[in-house]
C-alpha cells in the first residue's frame, strides 16, 4: 500500500516527546515537520503556499501557547486540514469542546503507536480526498465560466433534453447555429450527451 500523502504537522514543546513521535510517524514512510511550540509552527504555516495538503498532531497543554489556541489559529486561517489532538490529562471536557469545533481526534497519553500512526494516516486520507473535491469543484466553475450568456441558454435547455429545432424556434436562432453553440457547450464542459450536461449541471 502506498504511503499516504501530504505532510504531518506535529507540535509538542517536550522535546522527547517530539523525537518518539516523528521517528514514529517517519518508519510508516510519512513526511513529518517537527515543532517545539505553536509561534514556530504557525509561522511555517503562514510560509507555506495554499492549498496546504496534511494534518496537524497537536499536544493541548504546552507554555506560552497551547495546542488548542493553536488550533484556534489555523481555524481563523480558513484551514481545513484535520487536526489530531494529544493529551496526558484525560480533560474529556476539553476533549468534547474540540471536536466540537471540528477536530479530527482526540488521543489521550499514553497510546498505542499503532493505533495514533494509523488514526494519522486515515486523517491524511481524509485531507487529500478534501482536496480531491476542491480541485474538481474549481474545475467545474471554471468551464462553466468559460461559456458565453449564448451558450448558457443553450446549455441549460439541452439539458432539459429540448431537441435542436425547439430550442432553435425558443431563441430565435437558426437550427445550424443551435448545432454549433450546442458542440462549443460539449467541448468546454467535456461532456459527450445531453445527459452528461444534465448530470455536470447536477453534480
């Protein structure tokens, strides 16, 4: 099985802690970036070109500033990418609160190394198949975009299945020209029917 991909952003200020964890997280062939506290780690993050493509595994309790503020501040960034939280105090409170607000996991200390490596490659899953979805929905706005007003209106009526002639006599224009801006719609959506533009206009 091929390794997942993308980058695993991990966060803990014991530096022993840090090393078990990215020696970890390397032998199952991930790409690990180590941090020692949250400033650093959100300055790589601000550093890094969009989209970001992996997953945070932040310790909650750490000086100065804590792997929950840390979240904080990637959720203010609009990212998306599932976080992991690791915690050695058992706060179930704290765990409810951020899952909550949208974090991936919650693993409390001590763990199994099996069961935190596989948890973090199934959350890298979940980000590329994220981002999968992203990049298709861009797509899909892009060809849309790229049809004339004329277009449109042909579009739409072809796939609401009207032959040729109807939307000819609808638009007021020749049979040929319907034909030759219905080709121009199949060429940019890359579609082949009328029911595949019904089914890219219902997706």
């Amino acid at each position: 099985m091929s390794k997942a991909a993308g980058i695993v952003y991990l966060l803990d200020d014991e530096a022993a802690v840090l090393d078990a964890l990215g020696f970890l997280l390397t032998s199952r062939g991930l790409d690990v970036r180590a941090f020692g506290n949250g400033p650093e780690l959100l300055a790589a993050v601000d550093a890094t070109p969009r989209p970001l493509a992996g997953v945070f595994l932040l310790d909650v309790r750490m000086e100065t500033m804590s792997g929950l503020r840390v979240f904080e501040e990637l959720s203010a960034r609009r990212l998306r990418n599932p976080v992991l939280f690791l915690s050695g105090h058992g706060d179930i409170p704290m765990a409810v609160e951020a899952l909550k607000n949208g974090a991936f996991d919650f693993l409390e200390k001590p763990y199994s190394d099996n069961a935190l490596a596989d948890r973090v490659e199934q959350a890298l899953a979940v980000d590329t198949a994220m981002h999968q979805t992203d990049a298709r929905s861009e797509e899909r706005t892009a060809r849309l975009a790229s049809l004339t007003e004329r277009e449109q209106e042909v579009m739409q009526r072809v796939a609401a299945g009207k032959l040729n002639k109807v939307i000819a006599d609808e638009l007021h224009v020749s049979i040929r020209t319907v034909e030759v801006h219905r080709a121009r719609v199949y060429a940019k959506l890359g579609v082949r029917s009328a029911a595949e533009v019904a089914t890219f206009l219902a997706a």
